[in-house]
C-alpha cells in the first residue's frame, strides 16, 4: 500500500474523469472535484516536468494534459490571429474582439 501512488492514481482518474465532461485537461488552479483538489494535483505535476517518471508523463500526455498553459495559450492565441487574418485580411483586431473563450483584441 503506497498513498503517495493511490494519490496520483486517484488526481489521474478524476482529471481523465474532467476531460471526458469538459472535453480538455485545462482544470483551473483552485478547482475541486467531489473531495480532491484537482488543479493543485495538475499544478503539482507541471512541477515535476523534470523528475515524473516516464510511465506518468506518458499517461499525462496520451490525454492531452497540458503542461504549460501559458505556452498554450500563446499557440491557441495565435491560430485565432491567423484564422482572423485569413478572413479579414489583416490582424487589426478590434479590441473587444473574441474567438471562443479568448479574448483576441
């Protein structure tokens, strides 16, 4: 009996429990599911990007779990732009301006 890996296994099975309901991995920081706090056990494993074993990284990434959201965000950020640009012609985006939940301008 290992708490530390029923812990894991326990954050592994609800965030693949949120990705089905929510249809990403994107859980936010204070985020509770039932009786665990989630989105510290996602902020927890982005800290051991360097150390998680390869077994647990491989579960993480076969999901879609994103290990920098900020990076993320940048990218996602940026196909909007491009997709703006293809339909208006230029990327003068006006500043109120949204693509899904993304505040372009």
């Amino acid at each position: 009996w290992d708490s530390f890996e029923d812990y894991w296994n326990r954050g592994y099975e609800l965030l693949t429990n949120y990705k089905d309901e929510k249809g990403n991995c994107r859980v936010p920081l204070r985020y509770k599911y039932e009786d665990f706090y989630l989105g510290s056990w996602i902020g927890n494993q982005r800290q051991t990007i360097q150390t998680i074993s390869k077994e647990r990284r491989e579960k993480l990434d076969e999901i879609g779990f994103i290990w920098d959201p900020f990076e993320d965000d940048w990218n996602r950020g940026y196909e909007f732009l491009n997709k703006y640009k293809n339909d208006n012609g230029d990327c003068r985006v006006p500043i109120n301006y949204k693509c899904g939940n993304i505040k372009l301008g």
